[in-house]
C-alpha cells in the first residue's frame, strides 16, 4: 500500500531512534505465523495501535492501526532488503528532529 516514516513520539520510543519505518500492506497479502506478543496503546489522536513483537528478542514484527483496518504495517527493517522501496510519506513531522531529512520527490508530508 505505502511505505511511511512516522516521526511521532510513541515510534521513536518503540524503535529507539528518531523515527520509525514501516511498509504497509492489505491484510489479504499478509499470513501470520508463529508465536508473538501484543502491546495495545491510544495514540496521540485517540485511536489504538497494536503492536505485535517476538517474545524472545523484542522486535516488532507487525502491527495494525485502528484507522487503517484490514491492513498490515511491517516494519521495513524486519525485511533486511537495502534496496527496499523508498517512503512516500513522512508523517508527524511536527515531532521530526531537526537534523532529520526525509528526501524523495512527491514525498506526502504530513504535519
């Protein structure tokens, strides 16, 4: 569906850098298997995000979002691609650091 870079507070906590990096894609394509664990929390807007991880070494390895039902974000670096497509939206950009530059033409920027 998209890539995305999310500069809010609570990705920069969940991944421990200034951003996080998420490839979304509709739940059809998605199949989910083997065991993981679920963090639920209500974001800055109000509505919950789901955050599924590895019990044995803390990674995210996927998570929904209630405005965007029916789909999948994956974070990009659970792929281990360096030629991974680039983001086409950067959101929470009110909460970017200032050293950080998301580039690409046609990026949507989301305040």
């Amino acid at each position: 569906m998209r890539v995305s870079v999310c500069h809010c507070l609570e990705c920069q906590r969940r991944t421990g850098s200034a951003f996080g990096v998420q490839a979304r894609f509709p739940g059809t394509a998605v199949t989910v298997e083997g065991t993981f664990k679920t963090y639920e929390r209500v974001g800055e807007g109000g509505l919950w995000a789901r955050y599924h991880f590895c019990p044995d070494c803390g990674s995210t390895v996927f998570y929904e979002n209630q405005d965007v039902p029916d789909a999948f974000a994956i974070p990009v670096g659970a792929f281990a691609e360096p030629d991974f497509p680039p983001p086409t939206r950067s959101i929470f950009e009110k909460r970017r650091h200032e050293w950080v530059e998301v580039a690409g033409e046609g990026i949507d920027r989301q305040p």
